[in-house]
C-alpha cells in the first residue's frame, strides 16, 4: 500500500511539474519605504522566466524533480531495509503531499491573500503619510507667515512712535483751540445778552410810550380834533400841508424821557445789568470747564479749577 501510494504521488508530481511553474511560484517583490514619491511602488515587478541553465545538478531541470527523484528512490532503499520506513517517515510523506498539494492548488489564493493584505497596509500607511504631510505643510506655512513678525511688530512700534507725537503736537495746540472756543463762546453769549437788554429796554419805552401818547390824546380835545384833521388829510391826500400829531406826541415824549435820563442816570442799571451778564458767563464757564472766568469788575482771571 505505501509503495502504491509513492508511486501515485510521484506520478502526481511529475505531471504537476511538467506543466511549468506555478504563477504564485514567482518571486515577487514589494518595495516598502516612506517617501513623497510612489509611483515606482504601484509598479509590480514581472515575475522572471527560469534560466535553462542551473537547476537539478546543473541538468536544467526543475528543483522539484528532486522530490519525484527521491521518493523512486527510496523504493529500493526500503526494499533493500537499506531506510526502515516507520511513524515519522509516514508522517513526514503525508506533510509532503499537504504542501504539495496546497503549493499547486491553492497557491494563488493564498498569494491574493497576502497580497490584499499588503496592498491594504501599504494604503493605511500611505494615508497617515498622507497626514503627516498635511499637518508638517500647515505647520510649514504656518512659519512662513509668522517669520515676519519681528519686523511687524517693528513696524507697530514706529507707527506707535509717530502716533504718540502727534498726539504731542495735538496736546500743545489743543488748548489754544479749546481757549479760542471758549473766548468766542463767551462774547457771543454777552452779544446775545446785550441784545436781548437792548430789546427789553426797547419794549419797555415803547409801551410806556404808547401809554403816555394815548393818555394825552385821551384828556386833550385840541389833540384829538388835530389827530382827525390829519386823519382826513391822509384820505384826501393832502398829506404835505398838515403834521402828523401823533408822531409828533412820541418825538416829544422821546425826547423828555432821554433829557430826565441824562439827569437821573448814575450808571447803576448798567451795573447791575453787567453784573447779571457776569453771573450768567461764571456759571457757563464753571459748569463746562472753562480756563477763565470774571471777577466782580468784569475783569477775566485764570479759573480757580485750573490752578488747583
């Protein structure tokens, strides 16, 4: 039975290797290195025809003659007792025939298998290159961009310099501008003011005026008689030959109040009309900050807020 099956194995073998060697026999080579470029890794290397020469004891045969060659021969040396044949031989024939057996059918698969399990971790680690690329060139760019920092901040602290001079120059010029503003502040308040004294003294003479006019053209009937004769002039319009009595009423009124002022006036309501005017400039000039401000006399001092 043991000669029977050799002989069925070797014939197996023999017919195995006469139809050439298998494709996953083929020496292969995978290059495995980390660079940017991997372009000659996606190349797969053709797998080499066996030379002529070589092989078997230099006849140009096949290495796996050798296991045929050696299994017919072991038939004479177990016959002869020359090799006694027990466990482990058996054991290491069946081991022999599995290998075999598993090299010509299933080499390929395993060959695939391995080879997808390459492809799979050079792919993984193609992709965390990939990262560590992306993350040195952010880093990289990253230099690029802050490597003029010295000089920016450089740049900062001139425009600082400038700035602070010009706020300087401003610093001195500032108050003369914020002086001129006030001054003229202050005398259109006391244009205003004299304006508005100017206008109430107006009103006030004319109303008493008006008053002492109509009293007069009340109580006199010499008045009122020459006050229609010009009336009926006007309407006829003979206006050349008569005066107008009414005006002439508050010319002479005018001109008695101005002769009774020259004699009474002792310059009091001028200063208490000043006095007001300077209450009203003080209080704008505390209440806003002015650098000055008037004294009793209407004389102007530096602000007692300033000096302190």
């Amino acid at each position: 039975m043991l000669r029977t099956a050799s002989t069925a194995i070797a014939k197996r073998a023999i017919l195995n290797s006469s139809r050439g060697v298998p494709r996953c026999a083929a020496p292969r080579t995978m290059t495995f290195h980390s660079s940017l470029h991997r372009d000659e890794e996606a190349k797969e290397i053709t797998p080499t025809e066996p030379t002529s020469k070589g092989g078997l004891f230099g006849t140009g045969l096949s290495e796996w003659f050798a296991l045929p060659i050696g299994i017919t021969a072991a038939v004479p040396a177990i016959h002869f007792n020359w090799y006694v044949v027990n466990e482990e031989t058996q054991l290491l024939a069946v081991f022999v025939a599995f290998c075999v057996a598993c090299y010509t059918q299933g080499g390929d698969a395993i060959f695939k298998a391995l080879d997808d399990k390459t492809k799979l971790m050079l792919k993984e680690h193609n992709d965390a290159e990939d990262k560590v690329i992306a993350a040195l060139e952010t880093k990289r760019d990253f230099l690029k961009t802050n490597q003029n920092m010295v000089e920016d901040f450089k740049a900062i602290n001139e425009i600082r310099d400038k700035g602070y001079q010009s706020l300087n120059s401003a610093g001195a010029v500032k108050p003369l501008h914020d002086f001129k503003t006030q001054m003229e502040r202050i005398l259109n308040m006391i244009v205003q003011e004299e304006a508005n004294v100017k206008e109430k003294t107006k009103t006030a003479l004319m109303e008493e005026a008006t008053a002492s006019v109509t009293q007069q053209f009340t109580s006199s009937k010499a008045l009122k008689k020459a006050a229609l004769s010009a009336a009926i002039a006007q309407i006829k319009g003979n206006t050349s030959d008569t005066e107008d009595p009414v005006r002439n009423e508050f010319v002479q009124f005018f001109k008695a109040k101005g002769e009774s002022i020259a004699k009474t006036a002792d310059g009091s309501e001028e200063k208490l009309q000043r006095e007001a005017i300077i209450t009203k400039i003080n209080a704008v000039a505390k209440s806003e900050g002015f650098f000055f401000e008037f004294g009793a006399d209407g004389v102007p001092k530096v602000s007692a807020s300033q000096t302190a």
